[in-house]
C-alpha cells in the first residue's frame, strides 16, 4: 500500500502546496518591495511560528483517531476540496472565469501598502499583510498535508511534497525577486483538483469499508477519471462560451 501510494501522495502535495506556497510569496514579495524585509520576515516567521505550534499541538491528537473514522472525514473534506479546485480550473480553462494573474495581484497589494499613513503604521499593516498570507495560505498546506497523508505511513511523503513545494517557490522567488506570474496556477489546480477527488472518493470508500476493487490500484482509475471528466467539461464550457454571442 505504502509503495503505490506514496508517490502520488507526495506529488499530490508538492502541487497543491506550490499553489498556495505561489499566493503567499506574491504578498509577501510585495512587502518587502514596498516597505522592506524587515516587516515581510516578522511577520512570514509569526506566522509559521504560529502554525508550528498548532501542528505540534493537534498533530498527535489525529494518531488517535481510529482509522476508519479518520479516512471517512478527511475523504468527505478532500473530496470537496479537490472538487471545488477542479470546478475553478475548468471555469478559467474554459473561459467562464478570469485566470489568476499575480502580476495584477502584486501591484495591488503594493499599491494597497503604499498608502499607509505613517511610517511605524505602514510597517505594521505591511507586517500583518505577511503574517495573514503565510498563516492563510499555510493553514492550506497544512490541512492538504494531513488530508492526503491520512492513510497509514503516507504523512512523511505528502509532508517531504508539501516541503519541497514551499522551499522551490521560495528559492525560485528570492532569485527573480519578480512575481511568479508565468507559474502555470490554472494547469496545477486542474492537476491538483483530480488527484485530490480521487484520492477523497478512495478515502471516502474506506472509511466506509467499502473498498474499490483491486485495492489501491484503483487510486490510479479515479484519478484518471476525474482528469478525463474534467478535460471534457472544459470543452464543454468552452463551446458554451463560444456560443454565448449568438444567444444574446
């Protein structure tokens, strides 16, 4: 079980995290752009202070939980989730919703901060802007590490995945010091929202006891699925889009 799954466990981790790692280092770099590092690294370090100390208290808490029970509630959750990202990215991909762009999401929040009054006030709200986009988009990361690595022995790789997407996003962004606005969000939330509906329906099924056939090979099928599903109905909503001049 661990063998198979594990792989895209991890990978399943180190996508979505670089997702939300991409949102929270787009604020961050805006911080320190407009006011300095100073405010950015007190208050990414608050935060990540903050969620290490809730990780360190609730993480042995879910050890206890049995395992059936575990599975059911972090499948429902993840499958919610993985949906939810996969509706999104079929909407952009189609046309129907605007995609992310972080190069517009940079200059607002820069033009947001400029217009601080004081000093001592402009590095404060600067400060906190850091600590909600690390403590926001982190929480994320965590809940995306415990919710695909509920299975047992599959939390070391979803959390190596969830590591290695921070630490690249990071590297990456303190090299060009730019937006990483040519990160292909939409493209990893399409890829995301299928591994993480299908790893939810599998979890889902176990926590029931009503395992697929052919064991966690069956992971593979689901996710599968759900990307071909996906693909479809993004061509389905673009030829909505496309037809949408001609009924108006």
């Amino acid at each position: 079980m661990i063998s198979l799954a594990a792989a895209p466990i991890a990978l399943a981790a180190f996508l979505a995290s670089t997702v939300e790692a991409v949102e929270a280092f787009t604020i961050v770099l805006a911080v320190s752009v407009v006011r300095g590092p100073r405010p950015a690294a007190i208050g990414s370090l608050a935060a990540l202070a903050l969620l290490v100390a809730v990780v360190a208290i609730f993480g042995p808490l879910i050890g206890r939980i049995p395992i059936h029970a575990l599975q059911l509630v972090v499948g429902v959750l993840l499958l919610l989730f993985g949906l939810g990202w996969l509706r999104k990215a079929i909407l952009r991909a189609g046309g129907a919703l605007p995609l992310n762009d972080e190069s517009a999401a940079f200059a607002k929040q820069s033009q947001a901060l400029e217009a601080g009054a004081s000093e001592a006030a402009a590095d404060w709200i600067a400060g906190l802007a850091a600590f909600k986009a690390v403590l926001l988009e982190g929480t994320e990361v965590v809940f995306i590490v415990l919710a695909v690595g509920a299975g047992p022995g599959l939390l070391l790789p979803a959390a190596v995945g969830a590591a290695c997407a921070c630490l690249a996003v990071l590297a990456l962004g303190l090299l060009i010091r730019k937006p990483l606005a040519r990160v292909p969000e939409n493209a990893l939330k399409f890829a995301v929202g299928t591994l993480l509906s299908g790893f939810g329906l599998f979890w889902t099924a176990e926590g029931f006891q009503a395992p697929f056939p052919f064991g966690d090979w069956a992971i593979l099928a689901l996710v599968a699925a759900f990307g071909v599903f996906g693909l479809a109905m993004t061509a389905y909503v673009r030829f909505l889009m496309a037809r949408a001049p001609a009924w108006t």
